[in-house]
C-alpha cells in the first residue's frame, strides 16, 4: 500500500505477493468495516441496487463466507451457494440467483466452519471464479466479514476500491482506523499496492457530523500512516434503513425521495464517475 495511493483509485499492477489472486475483469469494489454491526450488508446491497437502478449491471457478491446474510436480507432462498462451487459440486454460475432488482447475487452460507477462513488454494478458486463471471457485469460488489481476518485483508488488497464503513460510535471508529492500519501494515510487508479505503458513516445524525467524523479520522491516517482516506458518504440514523431490507424491499427503489434515498444516489454516482463503465461494455448492451 504505498504512499501514493488514492481513494479508490485503479490499484497499481499487483506485486506478487498478490499476484495468485486473477484480477477481476470489471471494477472490484469491497465494502467492508473494522467492527461488526455497523451496517456494511446494507450499504453494500444499496450501492449494487443504486447501480443497477442506474442502468449498470453489478454483482453483488456475499464475501461474509463464515456467516452470510446477503441472501436472507434479501429475501432469496437460493440453491446453490459459494460453499457448492468451492466444493466442486457446481460451478460458479450455478449459484448467481437474480433478483427482481437487477442485482445478481452470488450467496455464500452460515454457519460453515470450513468457509470462515479459507485456505490460500480455496481463495485463490474463489477469486478465479469471479474473474470469469466478471465479464458480464460492469461492477463486482463483495460484501466481507468484518474485523481483520486473513479474507478481508486478501480480498481488500485484491480490490480496485475498498469501502470501510464506520459509525460514529467510538469503538467503530477505533476498529475502522484498525482495519486501515491492518492493510497498511500487510502491503508494506509483502511489498504490493492496494487502494487507500475510503469511508463511510453510518446512522450519523447529519452530514455534518459525517464530515467531522472523516476528518478525525482521516488526520489520524494521515499523521501515522501516511494515508488520506476521503469520505465517499454517509447514512443518517433512520429506523426506515433497518426496515426497508426484510422481504426484500430496499428503500432506494421506494417511491418517496428521501434523503436516505440521496445519500445512495451519490455513493452510486462517485463509482460510476470514478469507475465509468467502458464503451465496449455499452456498445454490447445497446447491440
């Protein structure tokens, strides 16, 4: 993670130490999170439906593999899961499951022991088998375990764009600057280059506070690890947003504007703006 990098800006070509992983054939983003709790699932399945309400194809794929939710969130009850694929039992596009949203889902399960922690083989398949289906989707939006396991560092450096959400609880906040300093600290030892997270606050009482809460924290990063994590957004404390995902109904395609609604919007269109989808993808959409 060198000194230079820029909030989720295209990583530099892998060093390798992280060349086993196959890179992905659309934009990558992880939306992960140093505390649990902090509502990660729900700002990652509400930037691949922003996404997709903007004419985008993406991907959302649950990377929480020793306890997934995204499918439950959702309200889908697929056949198949990572756990088949990576067992051999089928292949990768056998467990996309579609949705009524225009998100494809890859769900992982819960409960797997096998599945908290893989191996460097088993992730190395895993991180195969989403650069095949990556081709036919313009973004690839994983969803982690949170915390700093082995996982979360691998695919956070496998990444183009890394998403850290926090709230303005304290001890969220100290686990988000732990997180950051993890993927510092195992880019300086294996000598790659992964993008410097960006943020995002969650349950904030208004954007102000957000705007503090990532200069407090972006001041820390800056003075101990020289890194500069921008704010790419921000939620408002709202019992809506932890209402609007069981039975699979997600407030960004609800039919009232609300701020919830905008904070989205404009998490979708900083992706979009500083990923856009490329014209060869566009032309085969229109052909």
């Amino acid at each position: 993670m060198s000194a230079t990098s820029t909030s989720f800006a295209p990583s530099a070509s892998p060093a390798p130490a992280f060349a086993a992983l196959q890179r992905l054939r659309s934009p990558f983003f992880l939306v992960t999170g140093g505390k649990g709790g902090v509502g990660k699932t729900t700002v990652a399945i509400h930037l691949a439906l922003e996404l997709a309400r903007s004419g985008a194809r993406p991907l959302l794929v649950d990377l929480d593999l020793g306890l997934a939710n995204v499918d439950v969130l959702l309200g889908l009850s697929p056949k198949r899961t990572l756990a088949d694929a990576l067992a051999g039992l089928c292949r990768f596009e056998d467990c996309v499951v579609e949705t009524a949203h225009g998100v494809d889902v890859l769900p992982a399960s819960s409960g797997v022991r096998e599945l908290a922690q893989l191996d460097a083989a088993a992730r190395a398949r895993l991180a195969d088998g989403l650069a095949e289906l990556s081709s036919a989707y313009d973004y690839v939006i994983g969803d982690s375990a949170a915390g700093i396991g082995a996982d979360v560092l691998a695919f956070a450096a496998h990444a183009d764009g890394v998403l850290v959400v926090t709230t303005p609880d304290a001890a969220a906040l100290a686990d988000a600057y732990g997180l950051i300093k993890a993927l510092d600290e195992l880019a300086r030892e294996r000598g790659g280059d992964v993008p410097t997270p960006e943020l995002f606050v969650n349950l904030s009482d208004d954007g102000e506070q957000a705007d503090r809460i990532g200069r407090k924290l972006r001041g820390v990063c800056e003075r101990f690890l020289s890194r500069s994590p921008r704010l790419a957004g921000w939620l408002p404390r709202s019992s809506w947003v932890r209402s609007s995902l069981p039975g699979g109904r997600p407030f960004v395609h609800g039919v009232r504007r609300t701020l919830e609604s905008h904070c989205l919007r404009a998490l979708g269109e900083r992706v979009q703006r500083l990923f856009p989808r490329s014209e060869a993808r566009l032309a085969g959409l229109k052909g």
